[in-house]
C-alpha cells in the first residue's frame, strides 16, 4: 500500500512539472509572437488540468491573437467560470464577444473582390536592389555575366505576380562618370551597375521600378535618363523624377504608381501636401494606386516606426507613418516603403497594406548582411481588388547570402521581425505574421 501510494505520489510530481513546463513554453511562445505554438502548448495544460485558470486566460489571448475570436471568447469564459472575480475577464470577454460579431458580418475576401467587380490583382514587391556597381569608389566587382543568377530562388515569386516591383537603388548606364562622390571622398558611395544587368530583372518578372532613392541619381541627370530608357526598352514602367509616373494596365484594371524620396529629384518624403496631391492625381487616372517610398533613418538602430521626422547623415527623412497615412487618405492602395535597409512594421490601415521598410532585396558584394537584419528581407505578396481593398496577404523570407545576393530562407527569421515590430509598433492596425507567412489583420 505504502508503495502504491509512493508511486502515486511520484506520477502526480511527474504531471505538475509537465504541466508546469508546457504553460511556461505557450505563455513564452506568445510573448515571442508565435500564437499557434502558445494554443498548442497551452491546450495541453487545460487538458491535463481542466481548471488550470492562469491557462484559460492565456489561451484566450492565444485565439485573439490569431484573429480567432470564438476560440477566445470560449476561453474567457471558462475563466470566468471558474474564476468569476478575476479582475480583467469581464472587459475582455466582451471585447472578444463584440470583435466576434463583427468578424461574422465582414464581408470575406471573395465577396470584397466580388464587388469590385471580381478581379482582383496580385503584387509581389521587393526593396532595395543594386545588382553590382563597376564604379572607382566601390569596385568590388560585377555580378557574373548579365545577372543571371542573382535572384536564383526567389524570382518565381516576384515573376508569378499580376503586377511586381522593386526598388532599384543606382543608374542603369554605360559610359558615364559617377558625380555624387567627390575625389577625395573616403565615406561616399556612388553605384553604377551596367545597362545589360536589366535583363536580370526582366527575367524576374518586374513590371514597376522606383527610380526615387538617394542612388538613383548618382550619375547625374544622364545616367537618370539612361536608366529611364533602358527600362522603357525593357517594358518596365518607372516612377521617380518630377513628372515621372507610370501607368500600366493588367486584367482591365489600371494601377499606378508615384514616388517619392528625400532628395531634391522627386516626390519629396517631407513634403506630405506634395505627395498626397500627385497621388490624388493618379487616383483620377487609375484603378489602384501604388506609393513607393524611401524613407526612414537607415539602419539596425532604426527598425522601429517612431512616428516622427527621421534624420539619416544630416538629411530629413521624413515621418512615414504620417506619411504612409496621409497617402491612403488622398488614394494610394499599397504603400511600399524601403530606404532603411533593414525590415520595418506592416499595418492595414483603412483596408490597404502599408509596408514601412523590406528591407535589403540585393546589393551585389556592397550592402552588409551582418548583425541579423541587414542579412534579411522579404518579397511582399498582396492580393488587391480594383476597388483598391487588400483581399490577401502574404510575406516571403529571403537571406541574403555572403556577397548580398538573396535566396529563400527556410529559417523564415524575417516572419520573426516583421511579426514582433508590426505588433509593437502598431498594437491596433499592426498585421499578424502565421508560420507560413500569411499576413492577417482586423
């Protein structure tokens, strides 16, 4: 009997570290934003103690986190039931109770794209890409060939979109002297990557270029109007320059973009009244409306949306968020954000995507990758009707590898960033990062 009890007594041990074990591992898991392992975790303590409150609640948060607001409400409850004084159920079961009314009559995805008529058009997007530069200051060589391999991996992506975009950060040109950079400059760079390097490009699929960055100019307004016709050569519509716009037209649905950076080329970043004006124009001309910018101070110090002017080597750099917003508000559909050269926050905000910063896309033996998050990116895939409403949603990881070329990333660190920062920096409108990438929101 003795021993019996002795071997009861050791079981039940046994369980209660368990248990203790699995609520530590879903109350860790939310906290670093990983909702479907905290349930997992979580669902274990409740099954193995059915009154376990400190579980329930958290569980709650679980679903909530993942938009499932039933599963949350049915977790509050039990706390509530078991717990009835428990100080914060009340509020947040009717908080849950009521997002989950509203949930059930949103309209879905389907029946948004339905009543825009039924199209719907996929983007893919891409940030900031500089495939080599053969120029004095940062000559360490070209990518081999045209490019060809530079984006091996990652180009079915982009090239599987209806409509895809990338930030091309430096001239397109043959023949002319990179001016940005002084001859006894030690801390300049100037980029110049050769016009043949577009069919690399072209093989990816891209159909919009952003000509708005402080690289783009960096052989002068020549090297701008080389880029310019090498693109219109190549059948890639661009947008950077006072006056340049482009428009295109796929599915019967007209989308077009404008962009903007700090420079005194284009669009300007700190000038909002500026870029809601010519985003309003290009709403009268199109469907969609897409705005690029690069904005944002640069670096792993600044991968937060402070809400503010940002200062990068002395140079205003705008207030993005105001920015981003002000866009939507005048017209823009996607926001496309780039410049800081690291990942930055997601939100939707009146039902359209805004992506503060991708991050490095490719920056051929130049840009560091160093410290975790210079070495990673994204390519952003959304799905928008044509009446501008984001229907879908999805980001995929990319590593860019020792010379700063990108390829898929099957540690997916990149969902980590963009799932903790969106969270952070935008608690309410901020979207959720899945496992796999889809990006959720509401």
């Amino acid at each position: 009997m003795m021993m019996s009890l002795l071997l009861l007594a050791v079981a039940l041990a046994g369980d209660a570290v368990a248990i203790a074990g699995d609520f530590e591992e879903g109350v860790d898991a939310l906290k670093e934003g990983r909702p479907t392992e905290a349930q997992a975790a979580l669902e274990r303590v409740v099954g193995a103690e059915p009154s376990h409150v400190g579980a329930w609640w958290e569980l709650g948060w679980a679903h909530w986190n993942q938009d499932d607001f039933s599963g949350a409400v049915q977790a509050w409850q039990k706390v509530a039931s078991i717990q009835p004084d428990h100080p914060e159920v009340a509020e947040w079961l009717s908080a849950a109770t009521a997002r989950q009314a509203l949930a059930a009559r949103a309209p879905s995805s389907a029946e948004v794209a339905e009543e825009a008529g039924g199209t719907v058009i996929t983007f893919a997007a891409a940030g900031d890409t500089m495939m080599g530069t053969d120029t004095r200051k940062g000559a360490r060589g070209l990518a081999p060939g045209s490019g060809e391999e530079l984006f091996l991996g990652v180009s079915p992506w982009l090239r599987d979109a209806d409509v895809a975009f990338l930030n091309l950060e430096g001239p397109l040109a043959d023949g002319i002297p990179a001016t940005k950079c002084g001859p006894n400059s030690t801390a300049c760079y100037a980029f110049r990557t050769p016009r043949r390097y577009v069919r690399a490009i072209v093989d990816m699929g891209i159909d919009l270029a952003s000509l708005a960055n402080n690289h783009a100019n960096d052989c002068g307004p020549k090297g701008m109007e080389q880029t310019m016709a090498v693109l219109d050569e190549a059948g890639i519509a661009h947008a950077g320059r006072y006056g340049d716009t482009a428009l295109i037209e796929r599915k019967g649905v007209k989308i077009g973009m404008v962009a903007a950076h700090s420079g005194s080329c284009c669009l300007n970043v700190n000038r909002i009244d500026e870029v809601t004006a010519a985003v309003a124009e290009m709403d009268a001309q199109a469907d969609i409306v897409v705005l690029s910018f690069h904005g944002g101070a640069e670096g792993a110090k600044y991968r937060h949306v402070p809400g503010k002017v940002e200062i990068a080597w002395g140079e205003r750099r705008g207030d993005v968020k105001q920015l981003a917003r002000a866009a939507v508000d005048a017209g823009a559909d996607l926001v496309l954000g780039h410049g800081p050269h690291v990942l930055r926050a997601m939100e939707v905000y009146r039902e359209r995507l805004i992506v503060y910063s991708m991050g490095n896309f490719c920056g051929y033996n130049q840009f560091g990758t160093q410290g975790g998050y210079g070495g990673t990116s994204v390519v952003v895939e959304a799905s928008v009707a044509a009446n501008g409403v984001l229907t879908k949603a999805r980001i995929r990881p990319v590593a860019l590898d020792n010379m700063a070329q990108p390829r898929p990333d099957p540690e997916g660190r990149a969902l980590k960033q963009v799932r903790e920062l969106s969270s952070s920096d935008f608690p309410d409108t901020g979207v959720k990062v899945a496992e796999d990438g889809t990006l959720t929101w509401h």
